[in-house]
C-alpha cells in the first residue's frame, strides 16, 4: 500500500493539524514516500510515510545529522494515528 498517497491518511494528519493550530508542511516524492514536518509549540516532530513505512521522530536540535530512519515504526494506520494524536496532545499543554 502506498501511504504517501493514503488520502484518509493524510486527511487525518490534516485535520489533526487543524484542531490544534499546528504548523504543517507536506512533501511528497515520486517514490511514494512523504515527509511532513510538525511544529507542536516548542517540539519539531517528522513523520515519515510510505510503502510499508510509518514512522516519526521528534527532533531536539541536538541531532548531529538527520536519520533518515524513523525513532518510532507503526505496523498500521490506526495504530500510527493513536500515536501521533497521543504524542500532540502530550506536546500541547
């Protein structure tokens, strides 16, 4: 399945974004795979999406490169989904 292209996906990491004033920004590649970086207050998290990928990680500022490989795998949508809107509400307060 390519998740990139996931539209309820991504209409629910939209909307997510919406219902918390959430800075969002979308890339998507040929390949299929998708970043989407989220600024959460003071937090800077990326998602990385597609063929069998769901990952994020939350960046600090103290990375010395950027891993292309995520902190954090979902094997699902929802499970991916129950994550991400548990680390932005953990993040909103």
């Amino acid at each position: 399945q390519n998740w990139a292209k996931d539209n309820m996906l991504k209409s629910a990491i939209n909307a997510l974004s919406d219902a918390k004033g959430l800075r969002i920004e979308w890339q998507d590649f040929p390949s299929g795979y998708a970043m989407v970086d989220i600024w959460i207050n003071d937090a800077f998290v990326v998602l990385q999406l597609g063929p069998g990928l769901l990952g994020l990680s939350r960046l600090t500022g103290n990375e010395s490169i950027f891993d292309v490989s995520p902190d954090e795998h979902c094997d699902n949508s929802d499970e991916f989904l129950r994550h991400l809107r548990q680390l932005v509400e953990n993040l909103c307060v």
